[in-house]
C-alpha cells in the first residue's frame, strides 16, 4: 500500500513537472512604468492603448496575462480616450482592472513563469525603467531561457542596459527600433530635457542596427525573439508578432479605427491614392480624419527632404475635405511653396485669410510667398 501511494505521488509530481512548461507558454508578461502622477500631468506614466490593445491581443489568443511594474502595486496611465473601443472594452475586463490597481513588483517576478515579456511604452518609461536592476534581470533571463523580449515605443528604454549573461548587452547587433529621436522633437519637449538620454541614441551606442519608418507610421522590427515597435501605433503588429513568434497563429480580428487609419495612409504613399480617396469618402466614420490630417501636418514640421514633403502634403491633401482646420490649409500651402508652388500656396493662404483675416501666421506666410 505504502508503494502504491508513493508510486501514485511520483506520477502526480512528474505530471506536475511536465506542466510547467506548458503553463510558462501560456503566459506573458507586461511592465508598465510605475512613474504615472495625475493623468501625466505631474508626471508622465505609461500610455494605455499600448496596454489595452496588446492585453487584449495577447487574451484573445489564449494567454494568461500578468502585469507588473518597478514599485508594484496601483499604476496610472497619462490622458487617453476611454470611449476608444480597445480601452473600453479593457476597462470592463475585471483581470485587467484588478492587476492594474495591483501590479507585481519587478523584483517579485519569476521569469521562469514567462513565455514572454512585453513592456509598454509612454514618457514614464524613460524615468524609472532604465534603472530598475530587477527588470533588467527579467528581461536578459526570458531572454536567455529562449522566451521572447518585445517593447513598443518609449518602452525599448528598459532595454538599455540590458546584459546577457556572457556580459553582452542584449541589443547590441539586434536589428530593432523604438521612438525616434524625430517623432522625441515633435512630441517629447515637456519631458525630454529631464531624460537621460535619448533613446534612439542609447540604443545605437550599445550597437542597436535602427530602423524607422516616417514620424508616427507603424514600424515593426523583428530580429529572432526581440520584437520592437516604433510608436504607439506599432503595438497590434508588435502584439501579434509576440504571438506568431510563440507559435501560434494571431486569431482573425477587425482592425481598429487607427489601424485601419494608418493602413489607409499607407495605401495613399504605395500610390493606391484613387482607392485612398474613395475609401475614406465611403466610410468617414471608419478612419480617424484628425489623426490623418496631424500625421501629414507633423511630417511636414519635421522634414525638409523634398520626397518627404510631397508625401506629408498628399497626406494633408487627403484629410483636407474633411477637416477645415486653418491650420491644415497653411500646412499644405507650406508644403507648396517648399515645392515650388507659389500660386498654390498663395491661394491657400488667401482662402484661410478670408475666413481668418486676423490670423497673424497666415500673413507672415503670405509673406515669404511674396508677390
């Protein structure tokens, strides 16, 4: 009898042991930033689409999900829409709103436990990422257990002074990407002066290959099991990404509003502009018309490379029926006169000043286009 039993709890704990496995490849890891004060307001924390949208992902295709940050416990993300369809249906998710109210501690995690790690970008990750040692030794242990390391926007921080066990940094050689020290010039002037560093350059200086795509397009960067994503709207290709590198095939979905933006603007530059145009005509309430016309207006601002310019002024050209902003107007009017198109660019500004004759940008670009 004594025999049997113990050759009954030999079987359970070797059926135990088998599990593990198992368990480890159904469960992923995110970190968020711990920084987050007042909706950013105080102090910048984590950004919330880049959560909802990859949690989501990541539940949908059968994952256990666990969510942890340098100091634990209660984390806050910087402003966001919660009406967006991704963060109202994570904000009914009670898994997801019990573990953000109670994150684990980075220096409580087992990275055993994980098949992979995902962590979340937003200004707050340049803050206390970096220099959290517990998440450091989380990422180089996934890692080195063959799990997978992925990280979207700013979130490519925690990976700066990542070394592997042979003292290697973990991203020297890799190909990857992150938020760019362009799109920092645009978006990062209350905060980046308090960083320290850039994170394009930090990651070059410890042999990163970059890569980037234009100011806020979508650019996933895949070398092995270091899956990078450029800015917030990378996060579903980075989500799936983490999914498909794991084996499984991302289940079927419809894309959200801003995906399906960002892939309309997409089409538009690969020279599709007629179904571009009709697209959007068909369905407005489909795509995101402000997010198109800012896109154009902000590559715009940070260029000067003629190719570049002509792409920003489709862009703007495209949202421009539908968004009458004066701003929009003056935008493509600039992109035409860098391109040559003095009458163009007057005309613009001309139409702008009739509904706006007090507008004082309106004039002094007026006047650069001379008579």
């Amino acid at each position: 009898m004594t025999s049997h039993l113990l050759h009954r709890a030999v079987l359970a704990f070797s059926l135990l042991l088998a599990a593990l496995p198992a368990l480890a490849a159904d469960k992923i890891l995110i970190v968020v930033s711990s920084e987050g004060r007042d909706q950013g307001k105080t102090r910048p924390g984590f950004e919330m689409d880049e959560f909802a949208q990859a949690y989501l992902i990541f539940r949908d295709n059968g994952y256990v999900v666990d969510v942890a940050s340098p100091a634990g416990g209660r984390v806050e993300a910087d402003k966001y829409d919660a009406k967006e369809p991704f963060n109202a249906r994570l904000l009914t998710d009670p898994d997801a709103s019990k573990q953000l109210a109670a994150t684990r501690r980075t220096s409580e995690v087992r990275a055993a436990e994980y098949a992979a790690v995902y962590v979340v970008g937003g200004k707050g990750a340049m803050f206390d990422l970096p220099v959290d040692t517990a998440l450091q030794k989380v990422l180089a242990d996934i890692y080195e257990r063959g799990g997978v390391v992925a990280a979207v926007c700013h979130g490519p921080a925690s990976l700066v002074e990542v070394r592997l066990g042979n003292g290697a940094w973990l991203v020297d050689g890799k190909r990857m990407t992150g938020f760019s020290n362009e799109e920092e010039a645009v978006f990062g002037k209350r905060w980046a002066k308090q960083y320290r560093f850039q994170l394009e350059d930090a990651l070059k200086a410890r042999g990163a290959q970059w890569q980037e795509a234009a100011l806020m397009m979508p650019k996933l960067v895949v070398d092995g099991r270091l899956i990078t994503g450029q800015n917030p709207y990378s996060t579903p290709a980075v989500a799936e990404a983490i999914v498909t590198t794991l084996g499984r095939r991302p289940k079927a979905r419809t894309p959200w509003r801003d995906e399906r933006t960002l892939g309309l603007v997409q089409r538009l530059l690969s020279g599709d502009s007629d179904a571009a145009r009709k697209a959007l005509a068909d369905d407005r309430d489909g795509y995101h018309v402000q997010l198109i016309g800012l896109l154009g207006y902000y590559q715009l601002q940070s260029t000067q490379d003629p190719a570049a310019n002509r792409d920003a002024l489709a862009i703007m050209q495209l949202a421009a029926p539908y968004m009458p902003e004066p701003q929009l107007r003056l935008g493509m009017a600039e992109a035409h006169l860098r391109l040559g198109d003095r009458e163009r660019a007057r005309s613009l500004v001309g139409e702008v000043l009739e509904s706006h004759p007090d507008m004082a940008e309106a004039k002094q670009l007026l006047q650069r286009i001379g008579s």
